[in-house]
C-alpha cells in the first residue's frame, strides 16, 4: 500500500508541474494555429483567449506515467505496468483511447469537426478502450449475493457511457475554471474511493488527472489566460469516464455504479436540461445556447469566482454523498440516489435549466432556420409566409408577383416536374411550374411531403394525406418520405427516403410526358426519380441545378479530401452526366464542374429571376438625411451575412462625416453587433430593425448605395445571392464584400464596386471610392445595374430560356 501511495504521489506532482509549465506552449501552438475563442453572444470571455489547454493537461498526464515507468524499479516503487495491467486491462489500449480522444479535440479546435464526425471519432476512442479490457464487469446481486453477467452488451455499454462522460465536461466548459475544476474534486474523490477498495489502477489514472487539472487552473481560473478547447474537456472528461470504467471492470456492485454518477451530477442535470430545453422548441441538442446552470447564475448577478465555487461546493457535497452510497444498506443507496435526483430537478427548475432560451427563425436569404435567442429577436420580427414567399422570388410585396412571363406558348408541352420540395414549402420552384401552367403547359410536379424548413409534417399532410392536389393549374403528386427533423443524420434519411420512393413512384407512371424538368437544390441525389423516369420512357431530362454537389458539403465543415465528399463528387458526376440538358443558375458552376469533377460536357446558363416590383416612384424615409452618403445593408443579420463587416467598416469610416451606415433588418445577430458597434466606435452605424418587405423599397429608394455582405466560404463563389439581382432590378448602386459569381456580375454589369468577403478595411475603402463620385456618376452605375437585369434577370428573359430548352429537347427526342 505505501508504495503504491508513493507511486500516486509522484504521478500527482510530476502531472501538476509538467502541466503548470507547458501551458505557455500550448497557448502559443493555440495562437499559431489560430484555435482563438473570440467575444460573442454566447461566451461570457471579453477578449481573445487561446482554447487548447488540453495539450498542456495531456502533457501533464503522459509525463508523470513515463517517469512512473523509468523510475519505479530504482525507486522500489511497484510496477507501472503490473498495477496498470490488473483486472486484464491492456494499459497500452487505454493509453492509445486516452491519445485518440485526445487528438479528436485537438482536431476540432484546430479546424472544428463536423458534429458527426466527432461523435464517430469519440467512438472509435471508446472502442479501443473497450477492447482493451475497459469493460463493465459482473454487476454483485444486493438480493441473493449472485452476480449479472451483461455479456456482449456490456461493450456497448460501455462505449456509451464513457462518450458520455466525455461529453457531459464538453458541455459544462463554459466559463473560466469550471470543467476543470469539477474535474479535480472528482478526481479527488475517485482516488480516495479507488484506495479504500484496492483499485491501484484507477488511483494511478486518477492521481495524474488531479496533478494536471490543479496544475492548469492556476491559469485557466478567472480571469483565464487559457482555455481547456475540445482537447482538455473531451480529456478530462474521458479520463473521468474511463476511471469510473476500471472502478467497475471485473466484479463491482451497485454502489460503485451509482457513486461516480453522484459525484457528476451537476455536469449529468446540465447536459439533461439543455436535451430537455431545446427538444422543446425544435433545434438540435448540439445546438449552443445560453440556458446552462453557469450562465443562470450569472444572470441571477453572481460573479464567475463567485459561481464557480458554489458548483465546487456542490460537486464536493455530492462526492460526500456518493462515498455515503458505498456504505449504507441498499435502501438507503437507492433513496438517498433518488432524493439527490429530485433535488437536482427542482434546482434546475428554479434555474430555468428547462426553459428554452432559443429557437428557430427562417431565413429566406439563406433557405434555411437560423437559432436566434428568444430574449433578442420577438417573434414579430419574424417573416410572415407572403413575404417569405415574395423573397423567394425577389420581391417585396406577394401581391405584386404575377405568374408567369407576358407572353403565352405556341406548342405545349407536358412537363414532370420533380423536386423534392414545392408549395406550401418555401421555394421558389412552384412559381416556375405556375409560370410553366399560366404560358399554357401542361405541368405535373412529383414532390414529397412537405416539411421544410422545420423538419415536420405540416399539418394536413400526416400519412400521405393530400396525396394528389392542383393548385393554379399545376397537378401535384406527393411521395410520403421521412421529415428532416432537427439532427444531421434525420436529414440524411430524409434525403434518401424521397430519392427511393419517389424513383419507384416514378417508375410506375405511365410514359405521358414530354420532357422531365428536374429541380436540383440539395442534395444531388433528388435528381435520380427524374432520371429513372426518363430512362425508362426515353424521355429526355432537363436538370436544373441550384445548389453545387458535392461543393454544398463543404459548408458542413466536409474536407474535399475525406471520403466522403470524393464518393459524392463520384455521384454528382454520375448524375449530372445523365441529364440530357444540365442548366445552372451561376457560369461558375460549369468551371466547377470541369475542374473539380472532371466533367466535359456543355451547360445552359439559368440564372433564377427576380421579380421587376421598382417600377413605382417610393417615398423618401425621413430617417435619411440626404445630405450624406447614405449605405444600406437589408435583409437578415445573422451569421451566414457577416453584417459585422459592415459595422467594422464604419469604425474605418468613424473621422468621415459623409456617411450614414443603415441597417435595415434583424436576425440571430442584431443585438449582438448594436453592442460591437459601441465597443469599437461606430457612430455613424444605424440600426432600424425589420420593416415589411412591403416597404423596402422607400429604403431602396433612400440610399445612395445597397450593401451585399456575405460570409467568406468557398460555396459563395459559385452563386449568386438574391440579394444582388434584387438590388440591380431597384437601379441601386452595390457595394459588396462578394468573390466568384457575385462579384462577376457585379463587375460585368458595372454597377457597383466589390471587395473580399469579411474585409472591413476594404469595404471602407470602397465607401470612399463611391463618395468621391459624383452624383451623376452614381447614378450611371444604378442605371447599368437595372439595364444588366433586365437582359438577364427577369422573367420574360427567363422563360424564353427554360421554354427554348424544353422545346429543343422534345424536337430531339422526336427526331
């Protein structure tokens, strides 16, 4: 026993002052590397802070079990790898488990995993400890002194459980010294109780995890120099799991099942309320929010000193009570369990734990659901279904929109349609067919069940109900497929349970058709149904595509180079190849097509329409002072618009007294940068919150200038936001911080001046550039856009595209 007390001792101060020593390296792997948290919305830090802590804590924890191994012979201290070894665990297994989780955290804050493919690496690292003996053993019967043998469910338990664990400090990492120093009082704790009942190599592990925590609190406590990042959390938290996990391999009893549960119990309510709070309103689980138990203290007025030792007092009164459990009868073990259980309930609903703090707003510039707190943007700031359909297609009153173009057709056709989406989704695909029916075409739509945006049946439309409908003379035919719901792998189903059924609807109906128009948004694979129909009747196929596969994926943090994204690009290439004609809303998609797929085929340019609604004289806003430059960025703030380059941009403009900076809209964002605009100084910024789309064009009209914003990601080079061809269709000027296809336009039509994506300084400088002008100049460049527009953008234009295609293809097919 006293060696073994000796060998806990060192692993103890080797881990703590390996760990106090190398934090400096791991900040300044963390700052080249530029894994850097920032001040936002929902962290509580106000300055820049390095998050890869983990590397010091790993370095920490390896060190002191190298020097145990060198050392224990001349310091007559008890085999490192016999003590690790007991109880047949493979202490190189655990070794390479610890390493692998360890390295999945690194990876994330280097370049931030998709939620998926996390979650599949945390596996793989439960696994490899799992098969190297970390395995819940036979479970000691209270009643008949017999023992449960799980069996071969005792690995996927297992693996379950210590992803959780890992998991659970993941989450609760929210403010400074909080994961880490719960983590030290349950290492404490674990390490008395591993003695008491003879696990040396559950005290081994624990010792260093305790050494390394105490060493890396000294500069992760408040006010934190550093961060733990995914590499500390998902290690700690591992550690954790995976000693409770050698307390229990072999023989264990309940007690030592129940007692490690106790000690955790803050982190376990804190994970379980935010499931429960986000169930409740419709967002993922993974979803990030401000409703954990830190962030309810700090809004109840505690300081983070102040808070963090109060959840240090309480994970300390419930390490008391879980060494209680090991030595009571068995019905005081199960009502003391219960009883912290309750308590624990009410204490988050006193909290609020429970109460959802976000939800789910659309956003037709994007198509999809954004996260907005419910405190800053009310639901009527919300857009209305007029106007998210008057969006969709470019306009800003639905009224306004007529169907179809000003001419009827001379040859009818009868047209498939099929897209996995259509009315009463929010799409701009049923305006088309209906302008396809009011030329005079006979159009038919295979479609799924709507429930888009919020991954829903929509109400009517449970169990394949309203199967066939007509609405302004197109016949709609709907497969029943599976709701996207609110998690990635629910949307994968979704995708693939309407590309099987509604090929197999397809290929039951009868060869009625002329041509098959194939609406291709994301993901590729929606194109199939259209393809087999044509196949097999000889039909040729007109594929639209408007979203770029397997480009898309890489908005989901997909590398080009994973597995993944090569057997898409080998599917896209596939199906794109098929189609007899294949359209694309952006000349970038064709260079994409060749470069990247190595495709060698021709396309048709499409580019969706945006409605002409600025053909009347609005008023000026009285809010404009006409005597400046007035700029204006409208439309949604939220993340994907990166409107902070707009603001950063005023802070440049700040010593200028031309300008005003306006914008007119709201969003997850809004609050968040009327903050920033203070903190940097950006006097010259307004912000008007959301009008009606129905009045935007006195905004328009006001301006000087309209600004196109966007996040920098590689999928914005290859299309071209609605925003910029409503803009042009207004006759207004455009500033944009766009690449790629939006800044080719723009530059083409001569209608507007354009800089980087997230480029503050440069949009600033582009501001200036446009001052200088004079008002006539503007005002040439307003005309240049309109005139660009008309020739490629509005609906006529359209339609005598798609209709020539369609013809062409017929005229062929009959040949």
């Amino acid at each position: 026993m006293g060696e073994i007390k000796t060998a806990a001792l060192l692993l103890f101060i080797t881990a703590l002052v390996v760990t106090l020593f190398t934090v400096p390296l791991a900040s300044k792997i963390a700052w080249r590397v530029g894994s850097i948290d920032y001040p936002s919305r929902r962290r509580v830090n106000t300055k820049p802070t390095p998050r890869m802590g983990g590397i010091a804590v790993m370095l920490g924890m390896a060190v002191s079990f190298l020097i145990w191994v060198l050392a224990a012979p001349s310091l007559g201290m008890p085999s490192a790898i016999q003590v690790l070894s007991s109880n047949g665990v493979n202490p190189l297994g655990v070794a390479l488990a610890i390493a692998a989780m360890f390295t999945v955290g690194v990876v994330d804050d280097a370049i931030q995993l998709t939620a998926l493919n996390k979650f599949f690496w945390q596996i793989v690292a439960a696994c490899i400890a799992a098969a190297s003996g970390v395995v819940i053993g036979e479970i000691a019967s209270p009643l008949n002194g017999g023992y449960l043998d799980l069996g071969i469910f005792a690995y996927p338990l297992t693996v379950i459980f210590l992803v959780s664990f890992a998991n659970i400090i993941n989450l609760i990492d929210g403010v400074d010294g909080l994961a880490s120093g719960i983590t030290a009082v349950c290492s404490a704790a674990l390490f008395a109780m591993s003695v008491l009942t003879f696990r040396f190599e559950t005290a081994a592990l624990v010792a260093a995890l305790f050494g390394a925590t105490l060493g890396f609190l000294r500069w992760n406590f408040n006010p934190a120099k550093i961060f733990l990042g995914d590499s500390g959390s998902l290690l700690l938290g591992f550690s954790l799991g995976l000693a409770v996990m050698l307390l229990n391999t072999g023989h264990t009893s309940l007690s030592m099942i129940l007692a490690p549960i106790v000690m955790v119990g803050v982190p376990i309510l804190d994970t379980f309320a935010a499931i429960v709070r986000r169930s409740r309103v419709g967002v993922s689980i993974g979803t990030p929010d401000k409703g954990h138990i830190h962030h309810r203290l700090l809004k109840r007025g505690f300081g983070q000193k102040a808070l963090v030792a109060i959840i240090y007092a309480i994970t300390a009164l419930l390490c008391v009570f879980a060494f209680i459990i090991t030595q009571v009868p068995l019905i005081w073990k199960l009502l003391i369990f219960v009883v912290l259980a309750a308590l624990a309930i009410l204490l988050g609903v006193y909290l609020q734990m429970f109460v959802p703090v976000v939800r789910r707003r659309f956003d037709p510039e994007t198509g999809e659901n954004e996260v907005v707190p419910i405190n800053e943007v009310d639901e009527s700031e919300d857009y209305t279904k007029d106007e998210i359909a008057s969006a969709l297609v470019g306009a800003v009153d639905v009224d306004k929109v007529s169907a179809g173009p000003s001419f009827k057709t001379e040859r009818p056709l009868r047209v498939l349609a099929v897209s996995q989406h259509y009315w009463p989704e929010p799409f701009a695909i049923a305006d088309v067919c209906e302008g396809l029916a009011a030329m005079g075409h006979e159009v038919t739509v295979l479609t799924g069940t709507p429930n888009y945006p919020d991954g829903d049946i929509y109400p009517g439309y449970e169990r394949g109900a309203r199967g066939s409908q007509e609405r302004n003379g197109v016949h709609i035919r709907r497969v029943e497929i599976i709701p996207r719901g609110r998690e990635i792998w629910q949307r994968v189903i979704n995708y693939y349970s309407f590309s099987s059924r509604a090929t197999k609807e397809a290929l039951r109906m009868n060869a009625e058709y002329d041509v098959v128009l194939s609406f291709q948004t994301s993901p590729v694979m929606m194109a199939r149904p259209a393809l087999a129909y044509g196949e097999k009747h000889n039909v040729p196929v007109f594929l639209w595509c408007q979203d770029l596969w397997p480009e898309s994926l890489t908005v989901g943090n997909i590398k080009r180079t994973s597995l993944i994204f090569k057997g898409y690009a080998r599917v896209s290439r596939k199906i794109y190849n098929a189609a007899t004609v294949l359209a694309v809303t952006s000349r970038n998609f064709s260079d994409y097509f060749k470069s990247v797929l190595k495709m060698n085929r021709d396309t048709v340019y499409l580019p969706q329409y945006a409605e002409d609604i600025f053909n009347e004289e609005a008023p000026k806003r009285s809010e404009y002072d006409s005597a400046k430059v007035n700029l204006t960025f409208a439309g949604n703030v939220g993340i994907a618009q990166a409107v902070n380059t707009f603001v950063e941009a005023g802070h440049y403009l700040e010593g200028d007294p031309r300008f005003a900076l306006h914008v007119v809209g709201s969003g997850s964002e809004l609050e968040t940068l009327k903050k920033y605009k203070s903190e940097i100084g950006a006097s010259c910024v307004e912000f008007h919150g959301r009008h009606p789309l129905a009045e935007m064009p006195s905004f328009y009209g006001s301006s000087d200038a309209m600004v196109a914003t966007f996040a920098n990601n590689s999928i914005l080079g290859y299309t071209l936001p609605r925003k910029v061809t409503s803009y042009m269709a207004a006759g207004r000027p455009i500033l944009g911080t766009v690449t790629g296809e939006a800044r080719h336009v723009i530059e083409e039509a001569g209608c507007g001046l354009c800089c980087d994506p997230e480029d503050p300084e440069g949009l600033a400088s582009i501001c200036r550039q446009f001052a200088d002008m004079t008002p006539g100049q503007r005002e040439e460049m307003g005309k240049r856009g309109r005139r660009y527009y008309e020739e490629h953008f509005a609906k006529d234009s359209f339609y005598t595209i798609l209709e020539k295609e369609l013809q062409t293809m017929k005229d062929g097919k009959n040949e």
